[in-house]
C-alpha cells in the first residue's frame, strides 16, 4: 500500500493538533501487528497501539521535529 504525500501531510496535521492519531490499515500486506512489531524494532524505536486493523500513535509528548520521524516511518513501512 502506497502513502501519498496529502496522507503524510493529513497525518502530520492531526498530530500536531491532537494527542491520538489513528491509522486504519486498508488493503496493505502487513497486519497492524506486524505495523506495530515493525515501528518497535525500528531506529527510533516507537511504541504505537493496535487493533481491529488500526494503529493508534499517542504523541501528546512529542516534540514537531518527532512527528515527522513517526510519519516517515509509517511511510516507509507502508510503501
């Protein structure tokens, strides 16, 4: 599943914004298990919440600089 560039923008928008933001998985090769493993064992490591095919990011205590770490990472998952 390909990330576009207005998602990223979309996702960075709700980030800075508010303290959750959710991802729903649609029609990609990964579970949102193995989402959640991959961002985990990545550098930086980041801890996210899955189910039901959503991953749930909390970054009430992130830095902006941060946000665009977790954005790229999803994105580079995700492609």
């Amino acid at each position: 599943m390909k990330v576009s560039k207005e998602a990223m923008v979309g996702v960075y928008a709700v980030v800075k914004y508010w303290h959750q933001v959710s991802v729903r998985l649609r029609r990609t090769h990964l579970s949102d298990d193995q989402v959640r493993s991959s961002l985990l064992a990545g550098d930086p490591a980041l801890l996210v919440f899955s189910r039901d095919n959503t991953v749930t990011i909390d970054v009430a205590l992130l830095q902006p600089d941060e946000v665009i770490i977790v954005a790229h990472r999803l994105r580079e998952i995700l492609d």
